[in-house]
C-alpha cells in the first residue's frame, strides 16, 4: 500500500533532507506567505503556501512541492515556481519521495537529480561570488519582538536592499504600496547593518544613519518605530538644536529630522565666510553612511529642491528612497535619480495577500457639477466664463448650496460612526465642508467633524492623533485637503471621500492608500467619489508605473511642532497656493466667485456602485454582470440545481461561501437587486433571472404561493403552524438572510413560543429543523 502525502513526507522526504545535511532549523514545513484576500462577514480568501521551505544563513534558498508516493512529482511543479517568483526564490523541488525534479528559476531550467544539494551548495549557488562584507551582512538576523515576523515581501525588501548596499550601489529604490509597513523594513534594514557593524568607509563599526521625511507626523511614526534602537536614536528637531545652543546632535547612530528643520538657516544673514547657512551643514559630509528618505516622490529627486541640496551635500553616503508612488516627469524624476526599484509591490498584491483592505466604489454625480451663467446668481465677484466646470470649483467660483448638499449626501453614504476623510479643494473649502457636515449631521458631539489642516497646527495634530486612536470614535470625520494625503495611519478609516478633482496619480494613489490599512471587522473600506476622480483607476499607469506628465504632489508646511525658523519655500507649494492648468496662482487671479443658486432644487442624480476585480480595477457595471453571468455556471446547471442549491440553508451558505472566494459577497449581491429594481425581491430570483431570465418574483409572491398551496395547513397543530407562520412572516419583511441553518434557535426566541411546547407540537428537536428546512424547500418551489 502507497503512502499517503502525510506519511511520504515523513518517511521518505525528510530523511532524504536530512542525508543531505538539512537541519530541522533550516525547514518550515507548510510555510503560509499571505494571509488571504478578506471577504465579506470576517472571512478570508485562499491562503498560499509551500509544503517546504528550505532557508539558510537567514536566506530562502528553495521550495519543496511534496507529492504521495504513488503520484507523478511534478504534478504541482507549475504552481511551485509561480511560488516561487512571487517568494524571489531561485531554486523548486517537487518529489514524490523517490523521484526529485530540480527547476533553476534564473536558468528556466529543470532536471531530475539524485539527491536534495545540501544547505552550503545552495547557498553558493545562490552567491557565486561573495565578498565577506556581504556575506557578513547577509547572514545577520532579521530583529523578532514577540509575534511580529517580517511578511514575506517585507523579508524579500530587506534583503534585496541590504545586497545591493553590499554589492556597492550608491542609491536604492523600494516601491511598497500604502500601509504595507515600509519604515518598519527600513528599521529591520538599518537593524542588520548595525549587527554586521557594516560602514560606508568598510571601518568596522555601527553605521551613521540619517531618516529624512517632510512631515513631523512622518518622523514621529519612524521613531516610534525604531524604538528598540532607542539609546540609539535622536531627533533633530528645534527642541534639540535649541538645548544645544543652536548646534545639531552627534551622540546618536540614527537621526530623525524633517527636511524643513534641517535645512533652515542659523540666523538671516548669509554667512560667506564659513558658507554655513542650513542647520545640516553643522554635520561633515561624510557623516552619515545611510540617509533613508521617506516618500521620496516628494521632492528628493527634484533638482531645484532643497531637499536635493541636503541629499548632495551627503553624497557620500548611500541613499536609501522609499516610496508608494514613484513619481515620473520633468522636473522630478524618481527613476532618473534612484533608478529603478530593487523590489516593488503593489497595492493590487497588497489586497490579494490579504494584507491591505479592498475597497468599492461610489461615483456620486449631481445636477451642479457644471454651472451655467446666470447673472442672477451672482453674490459676489465677476464670472467671466459662460460655464464652469467642475476643476474651477472652490478655486475659482464657490457654490454654498452645492457644499450643502455634497455634505448631507456624505452623511447619507456612510454609518455615522465609521471614520471618514473628506479631502477637500483647499483650506477654505475643508473648512466649509466642516460647517456643512455640522449643518445635518445627527450626532451632537461638537468634535464629530473636524479640519485638519496646516493653519490648525497643534489643534489639528491633536485631532489627528486622537482620529487615528482606534479606541477612540471621535473625531469620526475629518475635513482636510493635502495633509493627509501621505502620514495618515488610521487603520480603521471606513470611507474615503473625493470632493476634489485630482489630475496626479501620484496623489491620487497616496489618498487611496489612506483606507487600505488592515483592522478587525473591516472587510472593506468605500471611496465616494464627487468629482470623477476615480477615472484614475483606468489610467494605465494605476498600480503600475506612473506614465503622465504632472505638477509635483501639493506638499504642506508641518507648523507648530519644531520653533525653528519656518523657511522660506524650502520644497513645493503650501497646501493654499492653488494653482491653475496654466501655473497661475490664486494671487494673481481675480477674487472667487460666490454663487447662488435660485429657482432650482440641488440634487443627487446617479449614485453608481462599483467593486475591484482581482487586478485592482473597479469593474462597471455591466462588466460585473457580465463577470457574475460567467461564472454562475461553474456553481449550478440549470434552474433546478440553483433551488436545490438555494432552499437549503446549508448548502445556500456552501454556496455563498464559493462566491465570496470569487470576490462577490452578499452586500454585492444585495445591490444587485437595486439594479434591477428588485428591493423587494430575494437574490435567488436575481441569480435565477441572470443565469436563465426567468422572471424576477417578490418575496411577497413567493410568500402568498405558500399559503395559496396550503403548505402550512397540511400541519394539523396549530402551535406548528403558528410557529411557520412566523417563520414566512420574517422571510417575508426580511429576506433569507435571517433563515441561515444557525438562525434557528434564535428565530424560536424571537416567535416567543415556548421551546418545551414546540418540540412537543413537532414530536422532536429534529422535525423542528425538517420543518424549517421543508419550509424554506416550498418557498422557493
């Protein structure tokens, strides 16, 4: 008798291993890398793993794909190396025990061999020519705090960079999507280099590291993130220049600093003699062995940026980018600057690993997102365009009643306490929003709603800090325009809304990456969406490489924090200097135009759904029936096995199960009913009419079939039949949602029948399920 696949890799697999010097330290037997796509209800997709994984000196060489003894080994072969590419890992085994089949992914090909090589081979393999700065590096361990592992792409990160920092490279890109935890790689990046005393100069000794960012909030999260380093690390801030006299630290191996801080200048006067005008000339240029720079599509690769200026002074040094969204065009080229990324993923792998949150969309369009002249609507200023479109609103002309009626629509999108950000056109704008949403909100609260922008400065960190607290429901809503497009790490935001239009993608991914982040009981987040933004997801530079030509990302002065002098338009615009298509700023345009309208009731006109498909694009909606149409058959035949499938409570949730694995869950379904008119209906009629355009049937029709059928009265006892009345009575109001097989015991409380005197009236537990079952059977008969 064959053995199993559990016995084959007991009793012939491992012991090959081991004869080939594997050590149990170095298997992970059933090494799961993703945590699987969420879904609907708590629930999670399929998760991906490797039946062996096969590390040594802290490196994965290679993957095993184990079959039972009597099956071919290279059954699962293909989707080993798919593993594989995903895991960055060069060397696939599959073996029934006896035969092993060995596929080099650098190569493309594969052979049987004899014997499993042993760890060294594979590791020379790995590394033909290894220097001993790299290899010291390389071999250094990963920094574990109770639970917390690196993800699989966080390990590849780390390594990919720290091979390149040994191979010589003077500057390294990783492209991560939002909320994938890039300052936690850089900590375990910079951890390793510390053990491996690893230098710029090859002295041996811990490196001088600089993390650069451009927001206090940015900086702040970095540090608290490097904590276990803490009698390593300092801030460079005004507080700590101003203890020193106005002189920067040196006693720390790691420092933080937003580039505003450090690149002020000591006093107003150009200093010709020293040429010291900027705090970060106080430090050699060869003081630092690493500068790490936060979201550095911001502005480091930038030639004309300050930021630039502080990255050439340490030149010496190895720049380290991070970045969600690289950003191309002329006047910022992140690729020209670092090259391209050593390893990137995406918010499309992000949400499919189950480590980022999916999200739905909700285009909202209403009867103002033009206006047409009317002289009579003028309040204030001079219109000199017949119609103003939507790019011109807040910034050129202000609708109040607009603001109004986009802000109670908001209110009506969302549940109340869900934490909502609304980005806005400006400072003014986020502000009338607030005012707005205060207008028709219905929780008292006076911090329900709040702005956070720079003019708010400490008040507006508060309420950023406290928003993020996830104990904490308020603030639930907060207004705000460019501020919190990067540095936002509220993991529970429910909604995203869109009330201004945004040209760049680069910003338009760093907004989207405000809800992606992962928290219990959070299956989804929602984009509502105002402004037609969302036409962003079929731009093909969305989650792929930014193609278009634009203006650099709006970026904001972080006041308040750190006294040092505010400088003078260190980087970018301040988060008010709105400017036209043409460049022209708000200075030099005309006052804004206020209008109001009169005569004509403002309304919301379409409110259009739409859900992501595994490659990140929201599907339309006829696109979604079409992908929904398409797999309805791999479920069921025809119509009899869909009411099979569905009059029973069991094999309905069997059913609903598979569907959720093809990402359609049942508020997916339920909106389905709204497209065709079918509130009132069940989802066994939409299936039923999609799959076969059998004609759609109310839950009243189906209910009014039953008694018309005399179903129930064929039970003589009436405490039977009062109870099935009941039970058609909630099918009715409230669909089959609420008649699950795990529904019964509470539906039995809810009839306030008693449960000793309905058993007796069934004559046993078991004929109370049958006839709950037999029910729902004759229901959808």
């Amino acid at each position: 008798m064959a053995y199993t696949e559990a016995d084959t890799r007991a009793k012939l697999i491992d012991p090959r291993l081991k004869s080939s010097n594997w050590l149990e330290s170095y298997i992970v037997r059933e090494y799961y890398f993703t945590d699987g796509r969420k879904l609907i209800g708590g629930k999670r997709g399929k998760q991906y793993y490797v039946d062996y994984l096969l590390t040594y000196e802290n490196t994965n060489l290679a993957i095993i794909e184990a079959k039972a003894e009597n099956k071919d080994p290279l059954d699962g072969l293909q989707q080993s190396i798919n593993y594989a590419q995903k895991l960055k890992i060069d060397f696939v085994y599959a073996t029934n025990g006896h035969k092993i089949y060995e596929h080099n992914l650098r190569t493309g090909k594969g052979d049987w061999v004899e014997n499993f090589p042993t760890p060294q081979m594979l590791f020379e393999r790995k590394f033909p020519t290894i220097t001993p700065v790299k290899e010291k590096i390389i071999k250094q361990p990963f920094h574990f705090e109770g639970n917390m592992k690196p993800r699989y792409y966080q390990q590849i990160a780390v390594d990919k960079t720290l091979e390149a920092i040994a191979d010589g490279k003077d500057k390294v890109l990783l492209t991560l999507a939002t909320g994938t935890g890039k300052t936690y790689i850089a900590f375990q990046i910079v951890y390793r280099l510390f053990e491996a005393k690893w230098s710029r100069s090859g002295t041996q000794r811990r490196p001088k590291v600089l993390f650069l960012a451009d927001r206090n909030v940015l900086a702040d999260q970095a540090f608290n993130t490097f904590n276990p380093l803490e009698k390593e690390i300092v801030r460079v801030n005004g507080k700590e220049i101003r203890k020193r006299g106005g002189r920067v630290p040196t006693n720390a191996n790691v420092f933080f600093a937003i580039y505003q801080s450090i690149a002020e200048r000591k006093s107003d006067e150009f200093d010709e003699e020293n040429d010291v005008t900027a705090y970060y000339k106080q430090y050699p240029p060869e003081f630092f062995d690493l500068i790490v720079i936060d979201e550095c599509h911001r502005g480091s690769a930038n030639d004309e940026s300050s930021w630039r200026e502080i990255l050439n002074h340490f030149s010496s040094a190895v720049h380290l980018g991070l970045t969600a969204t690289p950003k191309r065009d002329d006047n910022g080229d992140t690729y020209k600057y670092f090259g391209e990324p050593v390893y990137e993923y995406s918010l499309k792998e992000g949400i499919n690993d189950g480590f980022l949150t999916p999200y739905k969309v909700k285009r909202i369009k209403t009867n103002i997102d033009e206006y047409k002249f009317n002289p009579n609507d003028i309040v204030q200023g001079e219109l000199e365009e017949q119609i103003v479109t939507l790019e011109k609103f807040e910034k050129q002309v202000i609708i109040p009643k607009r603001t109004e009626l986009v802000a109670k629509t908001i209110l009506e999108q969302i549940n109340p306490m869900d934490k909502t950000i609304v980005f806005c056109v400006n400072q003014k704008h986020a502000i009338d929003m607030k005012i707005a949403i205060d207008k028709y909100k219905t929780v008292k609260d006076n911090d329900y709603c709040v702005r956070v922008t720079s003019d708010e400065g400490e008040i507006g960190r508060d309420y950023l800090e406290a928003f993020q607290n996830n104990d904490r429901d308020i603030p639930t809503i907060l207004t705000s325009s460019k501020m919190l497009t990067t540095g936002v790490d509220a993991k529970n935001v429910r909604n995203v809304v869109l009330t201004a239009p945004i040209r760049s993608m680069t910003e338009f991914k760093q907004i989207i990456g405000r809800g992606t982040r992962v928290f219990d009981g959070k299956d989804f987040f929602t984009i509502i969406d105002f402004v037609g933004a969302t036409n962003l997801f079929y731009d093909d530079a969305w989650d792929g490489l930014p193609q278009e030509q634009i203006d650099d990302t709006t970026v904001e002065g972080d006041k308040g924090a750190d006294k040092v002098k505010e400088p003078k338009q260190p980087y970018g615009n301040s988060e008010d200097s709105d400017t036209d298509a043409e460049g022209k700023s708000d200075a030099k345009r005309k006052e804004k135009v206020t209008i109001d309208i009169r005569g004509r009731k403002l309304k919301v006109i379409d409110i259009e759904t739409t859900y992501v498909g595994e490659d990140g694009i929201p599907l339309k909606t006829h696109e979604f029936l079409e992908f929904l149409v398409g797999i309805l058959d791999k479920f069921f035949h025809d119509e009899a096995q869909l009411r099979e499938l569905w009059s029973d409570p069991v094999k309905r949730e069997e059913l609903l199960e598979k569907l959720r694995a093809m990402q359609i869950d049942e508020v997916q379904l339920e909106e389905l009913k709204a497209i065709f008119d079918a509130q009132e209906s069940d989802i066994y009629d939409v299936l039923a009419h999609l799959a076969f355009n059998l004609d759609i049937k109310t839950r009243s029709e189906r209910a009014f079939a039953v008694h018309y059928r005399k179903y129930i009265e064929k039970y003589h006892n009436h405490k039977v039949r009062e109870f099935l009345n009941f039970i058609l009575e909630r099918y009715e109001k409230d669909g089959v949602k609420e008649m699950g097989s795990d529904k019964l015991s509470s539906l039995i409380k809810l009839s306030g029948l008693d449960r000793n005197e309905l058993k007796e009236a069934f004559k046993g537990a078991a004929n109370i399920r049958e006839g709950y079952f037999g029910l729902q059977r004759e229901i959808y008969r």
